[in-house]
C-alpha cells in the first residue's frame, strides 16, 4: 500500500518525455494544407514525411480529397431510420451500444 504514490507519479516520466519532443515533431502536412493554408509549410512537411522533393501529388491529392469532402452531403439521423436500406443497422448498432452502457462493459 505505500507504493501508490510512486505508481500514480510513474505517468509525469512518459509525460515530460512528450512535452520535450513535442516541438520537435512536424505538424500535419493535411492540418497545414487545409486548415491553415500554407502550402509552403504542408510541401515541407511532406518532404520530410516521404523522403522526396517532389511533392506536387500528394499535395494534389489532399486537396481533391478536401473538394470530393465538401461536396458530400450530409444525412441526419432521422433521414437514415427512414431509409429502408439502412434502418436494421442503425437500430442494431444503437441497441447494441445502449447495451454495453447499461451494462458497464465500457468500465472493464
């Protein structure tokens, strides 16, 4: 029983270790491209993530994946219980998670 303090203060080790290399780490070329619109960045980024100089594809297709993204609509919960096609799914995977709360099998 005296050895819970140290057992609770072994997390502060992991935790300064990632606080130290934090800055050290490139941002995600994806997060520089589309949310801070810096090519310049996101293009170094992917170089150093790859290994290559020539990055114009991967930067490419981020983008035509961020286009095909916005153009996708989307559906609320009550459109999808009135489609046919997917109402048995939803109702099972919703009736399955009610489960596992009442259940308390998210606590083990």
């Amino acid at each position: 029983e005296s050895r819970w303090p140290f057992l609770f203060g072994a997390i502060i080790v992991p935790s300064l270790i990632q606080v130290v290399i934090l800055p050290f780490l490139p941002e995600s070329p994806r997060y520089l491209l589309l949310e801070k619109h810096n090519r310049s960045k996101a293009e170094k980024a992917f170089q150093r993530f790859l290994g290559k100089d020539d990055v114009s594809h991967e930067i490419e297709e981020v983008l035509a994946e961020s286009r095909v993204q916005r153009n996708t609509k989307l559906v609320s919960v009550v459109e999808l219980l009135r489609t046919r096609a997917v109402r048995w799914q939803i109702v099972t995977v919703i009736v399955t998670m009610g489960c596992y709360q009442l259940c308390g099998l998210n606590a083990v």
